[in-house]
C-alpha cells in the first residue's frame, strides 16, 4: 500500500525558533501534498495544497510568510514553521495524491509541535 | 458555503452496533470519506463512496445518498479499540476534501 512518512515524529523548541517537518511518499509519486493542522478535540483544518514544482496554494487565514511550504520532488515536501510562537503548538499532518484523478489520500503519522 | 455536520459525540456497548451520520452541502462531489482516528494520531482510511448504496467492509459498512447529501458510517460487534474519532470527508469539485469536525464514540463495557 501507498506510505507516508513525516519527520520527526515530535519537536519541542523554544520560541522564536524554526522548525521544519518532512514529508515522504515511500512508495509511490506524490503529486500533490496537503499540510493539515490539528488542534486538540478539533477536526483537521487543511493549511495549504502544495503541487511538485510550483508555488504552495494556502488556504484563507494561513500565513504562508510563516509556514513556508517546499515541494521539490515528487517524493519529498517540507513545512517550516519560522519564528515559533506557543500558538503554533499543534499536530501537523501531511498526506499525499497520486494525482488530480485519484481520490484517496495517504496520511503520514503526523508531527507534534511544542513551543515553549 | 461548503459544510459537513456529524455528531460531536456518541456512546455505544461493546458487542453492539452503532451508526454515525454525516450530512454534506459540497460544491461538487467526487466521493465521501470515513477516517478512523486514535486520540494523538493521524487519520486512517476506513472506507470510500461515490456512488448510491452500501458498501461492506468487514466489520464496517458506509453507505452514500447523493440525492440527500447524506451518508453514515456502521459499525458492528463493537471492541474497545473501536473508541476513536470517525471523520466524514467530502472530495469538492476541485478535489479537494472538505472535512468534517469529527464524531468521538465511545466504547463501554
């Protein structure tokens, strides 16, 4: 089956530092990714589409100055949370398309962010 | 606007039966989606519908009405390991999922 894998699987850091998640197709072509963030008890809130090649599409309210978003191969994008604040504490997942076709999403296991 | 609505919270026996319901107001639809979700870890698949009808899956069922916007989630012989969150998720017409805030059921002995 198709596997995505995110790294690292938790990060604490002090505030105003950055961080960034990875997030791996191991076995299949990625197309398109989506980075999703979970606040506690909520449902996934979709923070932007990112498509091999080209410019990340974020969605309303998401600073993409502040989560910056590099798809650089199919098999590879990366989110980086620059200058953490506490409010940036969250669980962050990514998943990954074949392609526009293809419904089904693949979910990596996610990243917990604690900024301190 | 586009909208999902699930209940926040269900409670059910083990051994028993339980089913979760989800309506959609989408702009366009290519598919429905249930997601498991453990408390701490991301969402797995549980099962997909595009068109009418069941589909069965083991010990889960999903079943689609487009005409009424409207699916649910069956879950039978319930077990503890079954108390997650269930996560009803629309495919738009852009493909991209419009997500449900998700039903948390919780399993008694």
């Amino acid at each position: 089956g198709a596997v995505v894998s995110q790294h690292p699987s938790w990060v604490i850091c002090k505030s105003g530092t950055s961080v960034k998640i990875e997030c791996r197709s191991l076995d299949f072509q990625a197309t398109t990714m989506f980075w999703y963030r979970q606040f506690p008890k909520q449902s996934l809130m979709l923070m932007a589409t990112s498509n091999e090649g080209s410019k990340a599409t974020y969605e309303q309210g998401v600073e993409k100055d502040k989560f910056l978003i590099n798809h650089a191969s199919l098999t590879l994008s990366t989110l980086t949370v620059t200058s953490a604040h506490p409010e940036d504490s969250s669980f962050y997942i990514c998943s990954a398309r074949v392609s526009r076709g293809m419904n089904e999403q693949f979910f990596g296991p996610g990243t917990r962010l604690t900024v301190l | 606007g586009q909208n999902i609505d699930q209940p926040t919270e269900m409670t059910a026996t083990e051994g028993a039966i339980v089913q979760i319901n989800c309506t959609y107001q989408t702009s366009g639809f290519n598919g429905l989606f249930w997601y498991q979700q453990h408390a701490g870890e991301a969402p797995t698949f549980l099962s997909y519908n595009v068109l009418d009808g069941l589909e069965e899956k083991g010990r889960f069922s999903s079943f689609l009405s487009r005409s009424k916007g409207y699916s649910y989630l069956l879950l039978k012989e319930l077990q503890m390991k079954d108390s997650a969150s269930y996560l009803c998720a629309v495919m738009d017409s852009n493909y991209q999922l419009i997500w449900g805030a998700g039903t948390k059921l919780i399993i008694k002995p």
